[in-house]
C-alpha cells in the first residue's frame, strides 16, 4: 500500500508541470472556500443551494488523479495531464463563478458562453480520450478519423451535462435549468426586458424551454468550433506529441525483442 501511494505520487509529479499543478490547486482552493463560505453563512440564492454541485464539480477537478488509480491496461490511464488545464477551468467557471458568485443570474449571457465554451472543451477531451485508446490499443488512425470520433463524444458529454442539470434540479431542488422565471425576474430587478436570454421569451411558460433550446445551440457551434480547431491543428497527430509516431516506434522495438528472441 505504501508503495503504490508513493508510486501514484511519483507519477503525478514526473508526468505533470510545476506550474499545472499549481494552477490546478489555485483553482481547486478557489473552489473549496467558495463551499466552506455557502455552507457557514448559509447562501441559498433564492432556494437553491449550490453546495452539491459544487462538491460534485470539485470532484471532476481531480480528474487525472482519478484516472491513476484505474488498473494500468485502463485507456484512461493513458490520458495527458495536459486535459485538466481545460477541464479544471470549465469546472471552475461552471460552479465558483457560476453557482457561487451567481454568475448565471447576475452576468448576462453568462450561462450560453459556458455552454459554447463547455462543449468546445468537450470536444477537446474526445480528443484526448481518442489518442488515448490509439495509443492503448496500439492502432493508428489519420487525425481526421480522430478529430470525426471527438466531435461525437464531444456532444455526448454536452448532453450528458443537460441530464445533470435536470437532475440536479429535479431532485435536489436546484436552478441550474434556469427553469425559475420569478428568480431571473427578481435578479432583473423586476424588468422583463433586462433578462437575458438567446431567443426571445413572450411567455414566461416557455421560460425554461427557451433557455435549454439556447444551451443546445450554444452546444453547436462551440463544438463545431473546436471541431474546425482540431481540424487545422491535430496536435496529437504531429510533431513531439504525435501518438501514430509513438505506436509505430513501440510496434518497431516490440519485433524487434521479437526477432531477437526467436534468433537467440
């Protein structure tokens, strides 16, 4: 047991940069006086409690960590740290600024810059995730192929966060839906007009409908965006980092060993 805490810690610092950890744990701090804060001065916004969402997104700021301790032939154990620069910040943004300093309520058009900016970075973990099984299972793929299956997962995740969202408020009684008119009102100061919304809003019934229809397009074009991104700059797939280079030379040492045993 020793032994493997001192090896999971020795691969975290070996594989990871002084100054990604250090961003990381800026953030997760960040995070953790944001919920030690709402707990002891009892925020509730109007009766919805971010506390669980944002022990749930402080949990996702630990991701790669949690990735470690899968068994070693487990395709997440072959992701990039380089991932949680991203993922940390979307975390962050999503539950510090959005749910703690009441960003979604008080920042207008807060909520569908996430969105495009959630499934840009959604994209860009299918990315990772793909490289990460090549290398895994050893095939090689043209980026093209990888970039398509990071697109795919990429809108599996937005619509994995909508479900969140819904149950979170479903059954836990939050707002992340911002199914709340009267809430959105009072933020406004009670002027219909000053609510901010991507499609107009002629009945306060379709309130909600409107702001999840907005997130889905919002889901769209940042994932298309990021999509076009990796497109022109698969950088997976080239250069130091590029993984069919990696298989190919792991492919080429293993007959090699091969070869040399039979021949010995």
């Amino acid at each position: 047991m020793k032994n493997a805490v001192k090896n999971y810690f020795k691969h975290i610092f070996s594989e990871c940069k002084k100054a990604e950890l250090v961003w990381w744990w800026i953030l997760r701090g960040l995070m953790v006086f944001g919920i030690i804060d709402t707990i002891v001065n009892g925020k509730d916004y109007d009766g919805s409690n971010p506390v669980i969402q944002m022990f749930a997104n402080l949990l996702g700021m630990f991701a790669y960590e949690i990735c470690l301790l899968f068994p070693k032939n487990n395709r997440l154990r072959f992701l990039s740290p380089r991932f949680q620069n991203i993922t940390a910040f979307g975390f962050f943004l999503g539950s510090f600024c959005g749910a703690y300093l009441n960003f979604y309520y008080t920042v207008p058009g807060f909520d569908k810059i996430l969105h495009a900016l959630g499934t840009a970075e959604a994209v860009y973990i299918g990315y990772e995730y793909v490289a990460a099984t090549q290398l895994k299972f050893k095939k090689t793929c043209p980026h093209q192929i990888a970039n398509l299956c990071a697109l795919g997962l990429g809108f599996v995740f937005s619509s994995a966060w909508e479900v969140f969202e819904f149950t979170y408020d479903q059954f836990f009684g939050g707002d992340a839906q911002h199914w709340s008119y009267a809430n959105a009102l009072k933020t406004a100061g009670g002027d219909p007009s000053k609510i901010f919304n991507l499609f107009p809003v002629s009945d306060p019934m379709r309130f909600a409908l409107m702001d999840t229809m907005g997130d889905i397009v919002l889901n769209f074009v940042g994932g298309f965006i990021m999509y076009a991104i990796l497109c022109i700059i698969p950088y997976r797939h080239k250069g130091k980092g590029n993984v069919n280079a990696k298989i190919l030379r792991e492919l080429a040492e293993e007959r090699k060993s091969e070869y040399e045993a039979i021949n010995s």
